[in-house]
C-alpha cells in the first residue's frame, strides 16, 4: 500500500482505499519517517474519510524520494539566505567605512543605556574593520552551513534566542563601551551546535558537535576577559545563549537518535 501526497486542500490520500486524511501533519510524517526508518501507523477506514483504527504501511521508497526532495529545496533556501546575511554585512561594512565609521556609535549595544538598546539586534550587523569582518566571515560561513544542513525548522526562533538573550546580557552585565560584531552570534551558534548534540543525541547532531569543536573549539578562549577591544561578555553571553537555545528549541533533524528510538 502505497501513500501519495494531494496538492489539493493539502490532504493526504490513501490511493487503496481513496480516502482523504486531512489531519495528517506533514511534519510529523517527517519525524516518524526519521525515527522508524521503513514503516509509519495511523489510523484508517476505507472510503469515509474518517480516521478509524487501521494500520498503512507507507513506501519508504517514495516517500524518502519525496523527503529528499523537500529537504534539498530547503538547504537551498536556507544557505541562499545565510550567503545573503553574509553579503548584507559587507555591504554594511562597506557603509560603514564611507562614513567613517559613524554607525557604530549610533547603532552599537551600549550597556545599560537606553539609547543602546537597539544595539542588541543592530550590533551583529556592525563591525569596526575589514579585518573584524574578514575573521568573522568563514566561521559564519562554516558554522551557518551546519546549521542549514542539520536542522530543518526553528532557525528563526534559534537564532532569535541568541540575539536577544545573548545581547540582553550583554546590555544588562557588559563593560560600558560600544560593543560590535558578528562574534556574539558566532559564539551562540558553536554553543549550540555544541549543546544540541548532547541534547538530541543523534549521529547527525554529535558529527556537526564534534566537527565544530574541532574546527573551533578554541575560540571558547574569546570568552575569558583580559584581551584589549575584545568584547568578552559577548563572546560569553552568546554561548550561553546558545545552549539554551538548545535546551528550549528542539530543531528537527533528518536522523535517528541514539537512544530511545521505538523498534517495529
């Protein structure tokens, strides 16, 4: 028995039987899909539409080719926007520079100042050089593209919780000075490819974990204080952010996790 996808209404059709599951969630297929591997049960009754006790099995063939498909159009969109992110810096950068700078201190996260406020979503944007620019730009890059790659939902809210919450510390704990840069963000995102494979515990999630304490697990250096113009509180508070948000966000992930997964 196989299972198609309508495009009509979003409905789920059962070609055995003709029946139309309208409370079927995509992305709990998905997850089931995942987590059981060849087989997925819900219930069913021939030609009422009315979910009933029954068994489908679906084909996992099709059903994975249309998974795959779904998953490669999403990476594609997911890196087509950090790549842009990654643009819209330079471009900013570039701004910046012509105008001497001057944006930093309008823009900048000052702390315990209202007029700083806005530099917790602004100040990632900011950078106080080419080089600053130039150093944050592969670690971006390399860390964003795990996250395209391994997680397929709650980007938004993921990185939402690092900017705010790694700036509001900021903002409430910092130094007083003018705080810039993309590396509080960079920071959120190693805390929380780091948290997420201890949290989630699958062989998708430890690989990106590991890849990314080797490739940078010594940066962790940038949170200790003593390193002139380096915002250290940000660095902190970003990993920090990040592992909450690995503890508060679950992102899905196209893998198995190690333990816990229900046999059939």
């Amino acid at each position: 028995m196989r299972l198609y996808v309508s495009q009509q209404r979003g409905a789920h059709v059962c070609a055995a039987h003709r029946c139309e599951l309208h409370d079927l969630d995509p992305a709990e297929i998905d997850a089931a899909l995942c987590e059981q591997g060849r087989k997925w049960h819900h219930h069913c009754i021939a030609g009422t539409g009315h979910l009933r006790t029954g068994v489908l099995h679906v084909d996992a063939f099709n059903f994975n080719d249309m998974v795959n498909r779904d998953y490669i159009r999403a990476f594609v969109r997911r890196t087509a926007t950090l790549a842009a992110f990654v643009a819209l810096l330079w471009v900013i950068q570039i701004i910046n520079w012509l105008a001497g700078y001057g944006l930093n201190p309008t823009f900048g996260l000052i702390p315990r100042h209202i007029s700083g406020l806005d530099g917790i979503i602004a100040s990632p944007l900011l950078h106080g050089s080419f080089a600053h620019l130039m150093a944050n730009t592969p670690p971006l890059l390399v860390m964003g593209g795990l996250l395209a790659a391994t997680a397929t939902r709650a980007l938004l809210a993921v990185n939402a919780v690092v900017i705010g919450t790694g700036g509001g510390l900021v903002w409430l704990f910092g130094s007083t000075a003018i705080h810039i840069g993309a590396s509080g963000l960079i920071f959120g995102w190693f805390g929380f490819l780091v948290a997420r494979g201890l949290v989630d515990r699958s062989l998708v999630t430890l690989g990106a974990a590991l890849l990314t304490g080797f490739l940078y697990g010594s940066i962790l250096w940038g949170v200790l204080p003593g390193q002139p113009g380096v915002s250290w509180e940000g660095h902190l508070f970003g990993a920090i952010a990040g592992a909450v948000a690995a503890l508060l966000i679950r992102t899905h992930v196209h893998a198995p996790r190690l333990s816990g997964v229900d046999q059939m």
